[in-house]
C-alpha cells in the first residue's frame, strides 16, 4: 500500500489506498486460491460417486464368482446370470487356460487350470479356477 498525496479543495490532504497493480495482482492470486479449493471440491465429489457405483457393482461380481465356484462348468458359457438379483445382471465371463510347464497347458488329472475374469459395467474381478476334465472344452 502506497501512501499517495492528493490534493481535491484542502492543500496537503493525504489519501491511502491500493494500486492498481496491487488490485490486479491480489485479484489474480484470489482467482488460483478459489480455482484450487473448487477443483478439490470436484475431485472429490468425482471420488464419492465413483465408490458408489464400485459399492453398487463389486457385490454383482462376488455373486457371479460364488455361481461359477459351485459349479466351475458354468464359467464355459462366456456370461453367469443372476436371475435371483433384481433385473438378472448379466456377468461376462473370460477364461485364459494357465500355462504351467513348457510340455503343460495347465492341465493336471484333475482338471484344466483357468485364470477367470468376470466384467460388469466397468468393474472387474479376477481368480483362477480349475475347471474338471469332465467337462466341455472351452472354445
């Protein structure tokens, strides 16, 4: 702050006040403050709605892995459906056979080895699996 003379009707009057340049300056400083506090404001309310849809979605996936580990032969469909959840979800299902030696694709005398991927909206859940020898090959 800058003391200034003036002089409007008395000789000798001084009047305080800011510059300009120190206006600009505070206003531009004020402006980064405000630009920061609302872009936490927006990341997090980002955060709360993304932990919402996960909270909505992971219970969907754990169902799906429950069905496909009562019964390992489900997850060759390509998709578990919840009929039992309100609006059937439908789960995709991948399986990736498990390379286990250079002379073995996974399979033991008990079964194949798969790694399992399920996918519902944009979440996903990862395990592996033995599927029995019993069962259909996977295409």
């Amino acid at each position: 702050m800058r003391k200034q003379t003036r002089r409007h009707g008395n000789a000798g009057t001084l009047e305080r006040g800011f510059t300009l340049l120190e206006m600009l300056v505070s206003l531009a400083i004020g402006t980064l403050i405000i630009g920061a506090v609302m872009g936490l404001i927006s990341e997090s309310l980002r955060y709360r709605v993304n932990l919402k849809e996960k909270t909505n979605i992971q219970p969907i996936l754990e169902s799906a892995a429950q069905v496909i580990l009562a019964d390992p032969v489900k997850a060759m469909d390509g998709f578990v459906r919840l009929g039992e959840l309100e609006g059937s979800p439908e789960v995709g299902v991948y399986l990736l056979p498990v390379t286990l030696g250079q002379e073995s694709e996974g399979g033991g005398k008990f079964g194949q080895l798969y790694r399992v991927m399920l996918n519902y909206e944009s979440a996903s859940l990862e395990f592996s699996i033995i599927i029995p020898s019993n069962a259909p090959q996977y295409r």
